[in-house]
C-alpha cells in the first residue's frame, strides 16, 4: 500500500522554497562526539570529490580513511513493516542530521536543528538536497520505550524522543520516502573544515548581527557583500536565525550557501593540488562525520565522481509558512504541493522535482 505524507494544514502565511541559487527525552548520542552536528553532506560530497576522476590514489587514500569513521546504529529499531516501499530501486535517499547544542532554543533534550533528505538520482548526474524545516508539524510515531510519540509534534522532537531511529521513522511517514542511508557530522568539526580550506567566499544579502557568535561577545556583524569568511565567521553565518524575520528559513537558505561554496573551494586546483591543504581538509572532513553501519564512503564516492556543486539543487520542503498550535510555533506543510513533490521523489523523476524546486 503506497505510502503518503502525513501532512498538517493551515491558512498561514507563504510556500519559501529555495532554489540552487541561493519535550523531554534525550536521544543517544555517539559515544566519541556529543557536541553538536551539521551539515554532513559537505564531507560526502567532497570525499567524493577525491575517489573519481582516475585518481586512484586519493581513492585508496580515502577508502583507507573510512575504517576511523563512526558508525551509528539508524535501521534497527525501526519496523520493517512500518517502512515505505522501494520505488525507484537504483536511486538513493539519504537523510542528513544535524543538531546545535549551543543554540539557546535547545531546552529539552538533543533536537535536530538540520534535517536534509538528499536524493541522488539513478544515474548519480545530480542530487537534490530538500531541507525539512525543523519546526514542521507532523506525526511522530511512538518511541520504542512507549514513553514518547505517537502524537503530532514539531518534526525535530523524534530526535529528542527516539534517537536516530525514530527521526527515520518519522521522516519516512511524513515524506513516503524510504531512506537508504544515514549521515551526521560534528558541528564543532565544521569550522575546522572550512579553515583547513582556508576559508570560503560567501555573499551577504543584507548586513547583520549575530547575537549567538562563537566571539567572547556573543555578537558579530556581518556586512552586505561578498567576502572571505573563515571557520569561526562560517559557523556563525550558517547558524544564526534569530536576526531574520523569517527565522529559520534564512538560517536554511545561509546553511545551503556554504555547502556550495565549502564543495567549490574543495573541488578547486588549489585545494586538489596542494597535498598539505588536501589532507588537513579531508582529515578535518573524516573526523567529523558519522555514517550508518551499510554506507561506504568510498563507495559513494566513485558512484557520485563527477558530482559538481552546479549539479546540487537546493530546494526546502514545500510549506504554508509559520503558525501556531496551542503555545508552540510551528511550520506547516503545504498538503498537496509536499504530497506531490515526494511522489516525485519516490519514483525518481527527477524533473518533477525540479519543477517543484521553482
């Protein structure tokens, strides 16, 4: 029986949709890295970035890496029979976690502040990285304890309530999706990645204040234009919603950004040409990140060696804006619009996707 989204409705205000250009309970944590983590996608693009190419020698490099990375427990706990169908059998989904310990709204428990469904298409040509807002509503089976779920909430609570199996569950019934893969990354690994670049350029819209800025000040500000930003600036651009009006959509559209512009200055002759700059970058990278127990990284990046960041298209869970439900402010999902879209999905047409991307 095919799989739906369990999608909540409201009248409230507008679809943001990106394009490419642009509760108590605490979850098990891996035992080696509790801080938080973020945008893992970065370190599996560019590791594979190095596998393709002809270079077999990065690609044994990288393949020899793999054995330091941490595996995570994703699929044991969650009901097969629970599970949506596999449409699209060459196609992969892979949901990427991340979670900010340092922002100020994490009260109850470790939540999951970035959530990515990334698809990689049959042929591997492309990826659509969709972004789940974290505060969208929806139905949360219940944890495997009883104690928690089986109610509707904000999406990142399965985190908080049932670990990673749980927000596996939970996006596949919200989505209809079945997600292959599993990946996280330390946050705090994050601006050793972009400094082991030597730093990325990034485009300010509008200048702004950071008021949760890693500076002993707690504030940094950020000036209209383009510029040069290092680690410490990344982390702090990337992470920041409280200075926009549109909250966490900014921080979504701010945290694609740095993917694109992280994956351009890796894939550069600069970084590929200078075996000092390469190996602290792939070494920052692979430290970082933690993978389910079936994903190969090496495996993953022959498959996507020709993946460019021209080829990501960013797209954010289709959505009616924000509102509220009783004290809590939530996200809702644009029923129809999101049905289609992960129908899309599913079936691999990959250029029904993108028409929903507009």
């Amino acid at each position: 029986m095919p799989h739906h989204p369990q999608l909540a409705e409201s009248d409230s205000t507008e679809v943001i949709t990106v394009t490419p250009d642009g509760s108590s309970g605490k979850a098990p944590a891996p035992k080696r890295r509790r801080r938080g983590r973020r945008i893992v996608l970065i370190t599996l693009l560019v590791l594979a970035l190095l596998g393709g190419g002809g270079a077999v020698a990065a690609g044994i490099y990288v393949k020899s890496l793999e054995s330091g990375i941490e595996r995570v427990e994703a699929f044991d706990e969650v009901p097969e029979e629970s599970r949506p169908a596999k449409v699209a059998k060459d196609a992969k989904n892979i949901l990427i976690l991340g979670s900010d310990t340092r922002d100020p709204s994490n009260t109850g428990g470790s939540r999951s502040d970035t959530i990515i469904l990334a698809h990689l298409p049959a042929d591997r040509s492309s990826a659509q990285l969709v972004s789940i807002p974290r505060d969208t509503w929806v139905n949360v089976p219940k944890s495997k304890d009883g104690r928690h779920g089986g109610r509707d909430a904000k999406i990142n609570a399965a985190y908080a309530w049932g670990g990673i199996p749980l927000m596996v569950q939970t996006v596949e019934k919200f989505t209809g999706v079945r997600v292959d893969h599993v990946a996280i990354v330390d946050f705090a690994g994050f601006k050793e990645i972009v400094d082991a670049l030597g730093g990325v350029q990034l485009t300010v819209e509008e200048s702004f204040t950071s008021t949760h800025s890693l500076l002993p000040t707690g504030r940094r500000e950020f000036k209209k234009g383009p510029q040069t930003m290092d680690g410490a600036q990344a982390l702090d651009y990337a992470r920041e919603r409280y200075a926009f009006k549109d909250g966490d959509f900014a921080r979504i559209q701010h945290q694609q950004q740095v993917i694109r512009a992280i994956l351009d200055k890796a894939a550069s002759g600069g970084t590929l040409a200078n075996p000092a700059k390469l190996n602290s970058f792939v070494r920052a990278s692979a430290d970082a990140v933690s993978v389910d127990k079936t994903l190969s990284l090496f495996d993953m990046g022959m498959e996507l060696r020709h993946l460019r960041s021209g080829n990501l298209t960013f797209i954010t869970s289709p959505t009616r804006g924000t509102g509220r439900v009783g004290e809590e402010s939530v996200v809702f999902a644009k029923t129809d619009e999101a049905r289609t879209f992960y129908d899309a999905v599913r079936r691999d047409a990959v250029p029904e996707i993108l028409s929903g991307a507009q």
